[in-house]
C-alpha cells in the first residue's frame, strides 16, 4: 500500500477536539505509563503532542508513533483528571485506526492473529461459542491439567507458557442458556429492559449476566435478553477498526431497537463505555444515526440504572459477614463516570463490610488486551493493584468488568491468595436468593425514568 496516499483521520478530524489540550500536565500524575516510566511521550499530554503535530502536517505517522499509542492503555483516567474536558478517548480511537489503516505495524503474524480474532472470530457471535466449547472440552476431561502436570510445556517458549497459564476456564453453560429470552419481574412490572449479555462475559461469566437478570427482576423489571447476541464493537474501536466497530452498532440496534425499552443495561464497564458513543460512531450513516443517539439514552450500566431506580435491599435473614473491597473497572469510572452506585449498591448488602482499596480507580493492566501485547507493563500494573488489595484484609474483591475479573483472578492465582473475586451483581443477587425476599423499603429513592 502506498502510505502517503491513505486518507489521515488525525489530520480530518475536528481540530478543536486535538488543540484542546492546554498541555498543563494535570494528567499526568494519572498516566500508569507516565508514572512507571516518567518519560514524556508516554504520558496522555505527550501522545496528544504526537497527535496534534500530525494533524498540522509537521510529522508524518511512524512506527514509533504506532508503538506509543498501543503502549497507551486507554484507561481514560487522563479524561478525568484533565480541566479542559479533552476527548483523549476520540483521539486515541482515531489514532489507532490511523495506524492500522496505514500498516504501521504490519507483519505476517500480527496481519494473521488480528485477521483470525478481531476480523473473524468477534464479527459472529457463534464462532466465539465454538471456540469456547473447544476449550471447555479440553478443560473438562482433565486433557489441560494432564499436559500442565506432563511438563511439556517447558519445551515452549517463554511467553507461550506464560500465555498458557493465563487461559481462562470457560463457563460451564451461555446466559442463553440460563437466561430466558424473556424473564417476569418479580411483583408489578414497573420497567421493560434489554439485557446485554457480552463476548467474553457470556463465554467466562454467564453466571454474572444470569445474576443481573435476577437483580433486575427483582426490582420490578422485565428482562429481554436475545440468545445469540453481537458483539458491542468495543475490541475493535480501541483497535484501530472503526468500520467493523460501525457495522457491529448497526446490528445492535437491528437486535435491539432502544424505542422498545425503557433502559439498554450493559454490565461490563468496557463494553458500556463504548457502546454509549454508538451515536458518534454511527453520526455519518443516515439510517441509523437518529436510532443511535437514542440508544446512547437509553444504555445504562446496571448500577447507574438500579440508583436511577431504586433498588430493593435484601433482608438481612441469613446474611453472612464478608469484607469486600472494590476495584473500579476504569471504563466504568472514568469513562462512564459510574462511580458511587456500585458503593452504594455492596453497602447496602446485609453483612458486607465495604472497605476502600487504595487506588481503586488506577488500572490493573488488563485493559481490554493489553496483558496480551505488553506483558510488562501489564505486570507491573497487576502487582501493584494486588498490594493494594492485600493490604485491605478483604477475603471479596468486587468489579465490573470481565477483563479486570480475569486479571484480578491471574493476580490472585499468583500470589497464593485466599480471595474470591466477584461482579458486585451476583454478590447483590446472592442475598436476594439467601432471604428470599426484600425489605419492603428501597435503599435509594425510586428516579423518574420516562420512555423515549
């Protein structure tokens, strides 16, 4: 491909959005990369710097430039910090989809897993459950315990191994599978939802969106939630694929037309933060670009629509005493800015003890797939977050977010740690099952909530 010749996103893009930053360095205190590195280029101020000298023609994209966006982690606390109200989440999509467009860092191997993964196996919701049944197969008749314990492993590269005991263990059943396509709330109907039930959150933790549903219904909603759902897009947005993430949008709202319901309820704080810009995405595209503004309305993390609503608080028959601590997905802090509800939500657990981690909002490394592509820094991020939790004296550690459950589940493995991780749903819908019933009373006032 001839470079010189492709269209630069970063130089079409509204310049307001790339001069916004007034280069102050408030994010920089923020930056995990800038913290652990104290290198300029690896701070959000200095990727901006890097950006806007594109956009004003006075550089030209480079693999070192390639490099540094996907050394960023996109954990958007930079945009919470930041005065001037920059957009470093629109930049850095933009940026990234510069470099991909432009094969900055091209290869056969990368060419090949990203044509197999992001292009192939997230664009049908079937081929990643075929996948996964693969691998549970291989879990489930003792074939991976036999060749961990064989040492055969040792005859692969460093990385390999390291990669191999980073394999997730697949859920034993789909949400479709414990899900009904339509499920009644528990009393008077007072909300009709849709339930989002994810990539690798239907395949690892189904058991989550199983308990979100249960959650829901118990406060009164009607839960909607299709078998075989698409992808949200969000993979391929922070990838550089911004037309595969256009087209994924375009399916949801075939799936799930948002003027049918009250809320659209997302409970993976990554993929809710992407999929409340499906009206940004889709701005240019005439058909679908009035739906999707009232999408980006009606989606809702579950914890910022159970404190729109008012939740139900479970008896406290039967509760036992556990102490929690909570780390926030960054996604769901600052990208979403949801940040109070899920406190509020294990507080009002009966028996739960709810005490602060340190750094809760700093990232753990997951990061979508960064542990995948920059181990290291990943690492170092995951040790760091890990002494936080240890000095809590927490036995539950509480998130929501698939990637940082899985992270978190790593870290604790490695460190031989008594310590169950958990989505703060199914510590709520645990009580709920354990008393049976709720208090008549709502542990936060009921919101008014209108259709349309």
């Amino acid at each position: 491909m001839n470079r010189g010749k492709v269209r630069s996103r970063l130089r079409s893009l509204d310049y307001s959005v790339v001069q916004q930053c007034m280069h102050c360095g408030l994010c920089l205190p923020t930056c995990p990369t800038y913290d652990a590195t104290k290198v300029e280029r690896h701070s959000p101020r200095g990727r901006i710097a890097l950006m806007r000298a594109i956009a004003d023609d006075r550089l030209e994209p480079t693999r070192a430039f390639a490099e540094e966006m996907y050394f960023c982690l996109g954990c958007l606390a930079c945009m919470t910090a930041c005065p001037a109200g920059v957009n470093y989440a629109e930049l850095f999509e933009q940026a990234r989809a510069e470099v991909e467009e432009r094969r900055l860092l091209d290869g056969p191997v990368r060419r090949l897993v990203r044509a197999v993964t992001i292009r192939w196996l997230f664009m049908a919701p079937g081929r990643l459950q075929w996948l996964a049944r693969l691998l549970r197969l291989y879990q489930s008749t003792g074939l991976q315990a036999w060749i961990r314990q064989s040492g055969l492993l040792g005859l692969l590269p460093a990385r390999w191994r390291e990669l191999e005991a980073m394999t997730p263990r697949v859920a034993p059943a789909f949400s479709d599978e414990l899900i009904p396509p339509v499920m009644a709330p528990r009393g008077r109907r007072r909300y009709r939802v849709a339930l989002l039930t994810g990539c690798a959150q239907d395949v690892l933790f189904s058991e989550v969106n199983r308990d979100t549903a249960e959650v829901l219904a118990w406060n009164g909603c009607e839960v909607h939630t299709p078998p075989h759902q698409h992808c949200c897009g969000s993979l391929h947005a922070h990838n550089g694929e911004l037309e595969l993430a256009a087209e994924l949008a375009r399916r949801n709202l075939d799936q799930f037309p948002p003027e049918r319901y009250d809320a659209i309820i997302s409970n993976a704080g990554g993929c809710g933060s992407h999929l409340k810009h499906y009206g940004r995405l889709l701005a240019g595209d005439r058909r679908y670009a009035e739906r999707a503004r009232l999408w980006d309305r009606k989606l809702k993390d579950v914890h910022e629509w159970l404190a729109m609503i008012g939740w139900r608080r479970p008896r406290a028959d039967g509760q036992p005493s556990v102490v929690v601590t909570y780390h926030e997905s960054c996604h769901l802090s600052h990208g979403q800015k949801v940040v109070e509800a899920p406190r509020a939500i294990l507080r009002s657990i009966p028996g739960v003890t709810l005490v602060e981690l340190p750094e809760a909002n700093w990232c753990c490394g997951s990061a979508g797939i960064y542990n995948l592509i920059q181990p290291e820094m990943a690492d170092r991020l995951l040790e760091r977050k890990m002494a936080h939790i240890r000095s809590t004296g927490a036995t539950v550690v509480a998130n929501a977010n698939p990637g940082c459950l899985l992270q978190l589940q790593n870290g604790v493995r490695r460190s031989g740690l008594r310590l169950r991780v958990v989505h703060p749903m199914t510590l709520l819908a645990e009580a709920y099952r354990r008393a049976g019933a709720c208090e008549e009373g709502w542990a936060a006032e009921p919101g008014v909530h209108a259709r349309g």
